[in-house]
C-alpha cells in the first residue's frame, strides 16, 4: 500500500520534497560549517596533536611556508568538519526521501545498516586516531630512516590534512564488510560465490588497504588485518542467519 501510494506521488511532489530536503541540508551544513570555524582551533588541533613526539629541527613540529597557509587549512578544515558535523542531516534527508518506498523488511535492513555503520564508525574512527596513528608516526619517524644528526621540518598543511585523509579512508574502508553483508541479506551475491573468491579478496583488502595507508607495513597490516577480520564475522553471521543462500 505505502509503494502504491508513493508511486502514484504527482512527480512535482517528489520535486519538491526533494528540494525541502536539498534546503534543510544546505542549511544544516552553514550551521555546521559555523560550528567547525568557531572551535577550527581545537579540531586542526586533534591532528597537530600526534606529530608532538617528533624531534623538530625548530622550536615548533610543524611550519607553514607562506603566510595564506594557516587561513587556508582553517578554511578547508571548516568545510570538511561542517560536512561531517552535518551528515547525519544529509543521511536523514535521503532516508526520508526513499523510505516510503520500502518494504518492511528493506526498512528493516536499513535501520540495522545504518546503526551498525556508526558502530563502525566510532569504533574505527577511535582505533585508527588513538591506536594506529601513533605507531605509524613513531614508526615513519624512528632513527632506522632518519638519522638523529637529521631534523624534522613537516608542513603543516600537508602533513594534518594527510592524517585526516587517512583516518576518513581507513574508516570508509572498514565499511566494506557491512556493504557485503547487506548485498547477502538481500541475495544479490551468493555466500558460495563470496567463499569461492575468498582469496581474491584478500589480495584486494591488502590492495585497499595499501591505497589509503601511509606506505608502511604497520599501517598497511593495521587496517587489512582488522579488514579481514570483519569479513569473516561478515560471513560468520551470514551462515548463523542463512543469508546469501537463495
């Protein structure tokens, strides 16, 4: 009945709703971006904060090499943390617009899809900042590649938005395992046919893992490893529950 009405929706009500919803998120994401410029110091801080450790060849780790440098990584900073500030609006807004459209057990779906994909989220946004940063710096660092007679001069641009594109890949990347579950679930891949390519996709979650990691075996192993991991409990469930057997 709920598709039978959503189909027979005129098209300029789907238009407008549509536009409501493009609103809210434009506005949502001003408010955000706000947000992210009034507190830009405590957030470029959080990635400033794991180069402390390195010996600097001057009184400060990192250095800007032109005076524009540190408005324009505010700048950048404040859009890039008002997008993720104000992206459960954006997600709640697409939500609305396709849920109609559902079925009951696809509403179902996407409701455990979205819990478990923030469960992700924090848990992986945690163990990369606190757990795997730290290792690869001390390790990209350490006296092995860098003799103690050479000092440090990282930029600052460069060096935290490097660390913040890591830490967004590494996390977006820990989201695969979830994709494959809900493509089980609903029976578009087969868990014979996942099983039957196992191999093949270690080799591309090492693959992934080498694009988005510093190019270093502790960063590399320290996303493919959990990856990997995740796959299998992905596979796990989906034989407890009978997924992907149709």
């Amino acid at each position: 009945m709920m598709r039978s009405a959503t189909r027979d929706m005129p098209i300029l009500e789907h238009i407008r709703e549509l536009r409501n919803i493009l609103i809210t998120s434009l506005i949502a994401y001003v408010l955000a971006c706000i947000l992210a410029f009034t507190f830009a110091q405590q957030i470029i801080r959080l990635f400033t904060e794991p180069f402390v450790t390195v010996t600097s060849m001057v009184e400060t780790t990192l250095v800007v090499s032109s005076i524009v440098e540190g408005f324009v990584a505010q700048i950048r900073m404040t859009f890039i943390a008002g997008f993720i500030i104000s992206l459960p609006v954006h997600i709640f807004g697409i939500i609305r617009f396709i849920f109609p459209a559902l079925s009951p057990r696809e509403k179902r779906i996407l409701l455990s899809f979205l819990i478990v994909s923030l469960i992700i989220i924090v848990a992986g946004s945690y163990f990369v900042y606190f757990m795997l940063v730290p290792l690869v710096v001390t390790f990209l660092t350490n006296e092995f590649f860098v003799p103690a007679s050479v000092g440090f001069l990282l930029n600052y641009q460069a060096n935290i938005f490097y660390l913040l594109t890591f830490i967004l890949a590494a996390v977006m990347a820990l989201q695969t395992p979830l994709i494959m579950e809900i493509l089980l679930i609903l029976n578009i891949v087969k868990r014979r046919q996942v099983w039957k390519a196992i191999r093949y996709i270690i080799v591309g979650i090492f693959i992934l893992s080498a694009l988005v990691t510093p190019p270093d075996l502790i960063s590399l192993f320290g996303v493919a490893l959990p990856l990997i991991a995740f796959f299998f409990l992905a596979l796990l469930v989906a034989k407890i529950f009978k997924f992907g057997e149709g």
